[in-house]
C-alpha cells in the first residue's frame, strides 16, 4: 500500500470478516443449510427411482409398479422445488440483512477516518469502495453466496449418492474433475490479485473524474484541458489493461471446465458398461449413476461461475474490510479529558506528504474566550495552523493541545464539543433545512434551530420557504446559492455549540455587508468563548483581542491590532494597503 492510500485486508481478515457476519446471523444462516440439504435429498430420490425403472422393465416388470415410481419421481421433484423456493427465500433474506450490515459497518468506519487520511487517499478510492464495491459485495450476498451454499450442497449429495451406488464409480467419477481442479488452482492463485489491481485502476479513474470535474473553472482558467485528458486517457488505459487480464484469466479458465464435465459421465459409463458386463453391476445402477453425474454438471457449473465470481467480489470486501485497518480518529483505550479549553502551540513544524515544510516553529497560546485573528499572505501557512489546531492534522514536530491534552487525539465527539472548524467549502445535505441543521445536534428543537439560524442571518430566507424548516433541499427540492449553503453550515456550528470555533475565511461566499452580519451575530452568540479566524477581510482583525501575523510559515508579530499598527510592520503595512483599498471604494 502506498502512502495515503486506503488499506486492503489480507485474506485472513476478510475470512473473518465473513464468519463474523455468519455469526450475526447464525439462525437463517442454519436454516438455508437445512433446507438446502431437504431439496438436495429430494432431489437425489429421481435417479435412484429411474434406475429401479430400468430393473423393473428389464426384469418383466408390469406397468403398475413402473406408474409407483414414476409418481414417486414427480412428488420428489415437486418436494425439491418448493424447498429449493423456500431456500433462497431465506437465504435471499439472509443476504439482505448482511449488505445491510456492511454498508453500516463502512459508514460508521468512514466517519470515524481522520479527515487528512481521506484527503490523502484522495474522495474517489472512497467513493469507488462506497459504491462499486459495496454494491458488488451486495450482489453476492444477496445471490452468489445462496446459490453457492444452494449448488455447493447439491453437488455434495450426487456426489455421495455416486458413492453409494458404487465406490469404484464414485472414485472414476472424481478421477475425471482432475482437470477442472488444476485450471481452478492455476486461476485463483492469478484472481484475487488481477482483480484488486482492477479496483485500484478503477478508484483511480473515479479520482481523476472527481478532480476534474471538481476544478473545471481552474482547468479552464489555466488552461490545463489537454493535460487533463491526457492524464485521464493514462489512468484509462491502466484500467483497460487489468480488465483485459482478468478477462484473460477468464478466457482459459471456463473453456477447460465446459470440456471437462463430460469426463466423468464419459468415464462412468465406460466403467460402468465393463462391470455391466461382468455381472458386477446392474444396467439401472449404471444409469442411475451416469444421471446423477449429468446432474452433477449443472450445480458444479454454478459453483464454479459463483467462485469466479466471488474472486471479484472478494476483493471488493477486501477494499470495503480494509478500513477497518485504516487509522480511526482519536487514541484506542479511555480518552483524555482536556483539564481546560487553554489552546497550547510549541515550537510546531509540519511538511505534507509531496511538498516543502509550511510551518517552521511557531509557537502560541490562545486563552479561553479570546478572539484571535490570524493574517497573512497567500502560502503563509494560516490554513495549515488551522487544521492543526482543529486537530485534522497532527505536528510533525511539536504539539498542539488543549488543556494539555493533544487535540489529534481527541475522539470525534469529544473533539467535536471541543473545536470545530468552518472554512469556505461547505455541504447542503439531501433533505430538509431541518435535516441538514441536525446533523450537528440530532436532539435540537425547533426553537433551537430557529436560534441558530437567526444567530447567522438566515432566518428570514428560511420562513420565505415554502415549508420552513420542511423544505426539502436539493437538485428536487429547493435549490441553495454559495452565501445560503455557508449560512446553514454555519447555523449547525452555533447547534454544535464548541468552546473554540476556528473561521477559515468561512464567510467568504458572504457579500461583505451580510458577513459583517454574520460574524456579529456569531460574536454574539459565542460570547464567552474562543474564536479563531483566518482572516482575509482585516476588518476581523481590528475587531479581534489579538492579532497573529503569519510569514513564510512562522509567527512573525503578535498583539492587539493597535500596538500592532503602532508597530509600523508586517501588520502595519497591510493594514494601510486594505484600509486604503477600502476608503477608495467607499
């Protein structure tokens, strides 16, 4: 596994994995067995009777009691039907409530990812286990994995029933699948990892489309069209190739087992014909077994094609399993619980994974309930410190905590009472405006969200909607401009109600006029606690307790935004250049 790419179990896990989702489902796990095992014992009863036919007609038998057992054949047929019915009933059931159970399982994991290990892996390896993978793991669940018990336990009960007839048949009849079991090893020791590589070019492809799409103005702006294509024709051309593998894979394994099942019929009746002819064996136990070996061939198909198609699907669970490898927000054991809300930075460096150092040592302490506002030119690292701070990222060197305590290693709800980070980038949810507003507080009353929405200026274009808080949002619903959408994020970070709040240029969708609003109203309601923003718009900065000025990746000045002006530098100098700018457009 490369460095920021998602994990993928090993065997052995995924193994587990399955018997643990057998165990959660033990009782009808047991019952599609049991009634599997009824159908196939049903079923094994046709061939026995038509052998006893051929004795009976062969011996001078009347047609009376050929009409018993071929009545017994039809009710034995019509008792394999219905209980073969019943079993995939069951089993179908049985594959429903265990995708259920993985897709909760991968989206409880997915939350529970640290937010730089998603970036890192990049949103198309995620979408692309969240959606092909786990619909693939659906499929066999929900088919593949009953139809395999189903055929697998079918192909048993011939097989023993050959057996039984005659051990010698039995044995020529196995001796025959030889070929079968050696192109079946030669195949999976080549699929699993023909088709993992398959998943890989394919997450891939989703990454580059996602990228794209997501950046088209900044393609266009930079006029980075050809380079783009070319790029997504390289990352098709990889994904072609491993699909023409595992095709190739497929393209000998199938031929050589479609040749292979008239060995043991063919074998059988040569056997059989000899020992016939020796008086050794009857010409209907002869029959009876060449049947139940021509019957053999339809379940022993299907389990192959199921096995083929679980070498897929078993690397799909592999890629939805492997996060629970991945590293989970938050220390394992009993959390630390910060001693106060004192936000400590010492000496902290950090460098991302493909580029230079963007912090170099900066060193600061933010009080409880200050306003801080932190400023700077493009590249100067505010940004970084803000994720660090929000506990996103960790230090490469140095520490970040909050009363005492490393903020990386908050847990998620504890981190979430704790600091919460609001940047320019924001999400309008499928639902309601009462849906996306709980997310943040799931218990929150109406009363409760009309706060938080007055808090942020929202109030009245929500009470202007046709349902209020029912409205539904979204491409069907009511559609959101930039400033709408970040009001609603900004609503849920009031309902969140943490004691430190960093801003990330977080109104900047916002006309001036309605940020200046909104970052009141947010002063307002957060009185008494802490406020970090990163600010573009200096007019934060004059309304701030302190002001930090960020430069090539250190803490340059640090004040009030008077003695910092006093002070004739970094600061200073942006400040005339903004208040110019602004006195020039009033």
């Amino acid at each position: 596994m490369s460095r920021g790419q998602l994990p993928v179990a090993e065997p052995v896990d995924v193994r587990r994995a399955a018997v643990r989702l057998v165990r959660a489902d033990g009782r009808a796990f047991a019952a599609v067995l049991a009634l599997n095992a009824a159908a196939s014992g049903a079923g094994l009863a046709g061939p026995w009777l038509l052998g006893r036919i051929v004795d009976e007609v062969r011996s001078g038998g009347g047609v009376g009691a050929v009409d018993r057992l071929a009545l017994g054949i039809l009710l034995c047929s019509l008792a394999q039907l219905l209980l073969s019915r019943w079993a995939r009933y069951v089993g179908h059931r049985f594959g429903e409530r265990t995708l259920a159970r993985v897709r909760e399982e991968f989206v409880d994991r997915v939350l529970a990812l640290p937010a730089s290990v998603v970036e890192r892996a990049g949103t198309g390896d995620l979408t692309a286990r969240g959606t092909a993978d786990v619909a693939t793991v659906g499929t066999t669940l929900r088919d593949a994995g009953p139809e395999l018990l189903i055929n697998t336990v079918q192909a048993l009960f011939l097989l023993g029933a050959v057996f039984a007839l005659d051990p010698l048949l039995g044995a020529i009849g196995v001796f025959a699948l030889m070929p079968i079991w050696c192109v079946l090893r030669w195949y999976l020791r080549r699929a699993r990892d023909g088709y993992l590589a398959e998943g890989e070019a394919n997450s891939q492809v989703a990454e580059i489309l996602a990228a794209t799409a997501s950046g088209a103005r900044t393609v266009e702006a930079f006029r980075l069209q050809e380079r783009r294509v070319a790029t997504s024709r390289d990352a098709l051309d990889v994904s072609r190739r491993r699909r023409l593998y595992t095709l190739s894979l497929r393209s000998v394994f199938f031929p050589v087992v479609e040749v292979s099942y008239v060995l043991p019929v063919a074998g059988v009746l040569l056997a059989g014909g000899v020992l016939h002819a020796h008086g050794v064996m009857s010409l209907g136990s002869v029959v009876a077994a060449a049947v139940y070996l021509q019957q053999f061939s339809s379940p022993l198909d299907e389990i192959l094609m199921r096995i083929e198609q679980l070498q897929s699907s078993g690397a799909s669970f592999a890629r939805v399993e492997g996060l629970a490898r991945a590293p989970q927000a938050g220390p394992e054991g009993t959390p630390a619980v910060p001693a106060d809300d004192r936000i400590d930075v010492t000496g902290v460096r950090y460098a991302y994974d493909r580029g230079g150092e963007v912090l170099r040592g900066v060193d600061l302490t933010v009080r409880p309930g200050e306003r801080l506002a932190v400023v700077g030119p493009s590249g100067a690292g505010k940004t970084t410190l803000s994720r660090l701070l929000a506990g996103i990222d960790a230090p490469t060197e140095g520490s970040v905590t909050v009363g005492g305590v490393p903020v990386a290693d908050l847990g998620p709800e504890r981190l979430r009472r704790q600091v919460v980070l609001v940047t320019q980038e924001h999400h309008v949810f499928l639902g309601t405006v009462r849906d996306n507003l709980r997310v943040a507080e799931p218990s929150a009353r109406d009363e409760q969200l009309w706060a938080a929405l007055a808090a942020v200026g929202a109030d009245d274009w929500v009470r202007e909607l046709p349902d209020g808080l029912d409205t539904e949002l979204g491409p069907d619903g009511c559609r959101t401009d930039g400033s709408q959408a970040q009001q609603l994020a900004l609503a849920r970070v009031v309902l969140a109600d943490p004691h430190t709040l960093i801003l990330d240029e977080a109104t900047a969708l916002l006309d001036p006029a309605t940020a200046r609003h909104t970052e009141r109203a947010l002063a307002a309601v957060l009185k008494g606690r802490t406020v970090i923003a990163i600010a573009h718009r200096l007019h934060t900065a004059h309304d701030a307790d302190r002001v930090a000025v960020m430069e090539n990746g250190l803490l340059t000045e640090l004040g009030t935004h008077d003695d910092l002006v006093t002070a004739q530098g970094a600061y200073a100098a942006l400040w005339r250049t903004w208040h110019g700018g602004e006195r020039g457009r009033g």
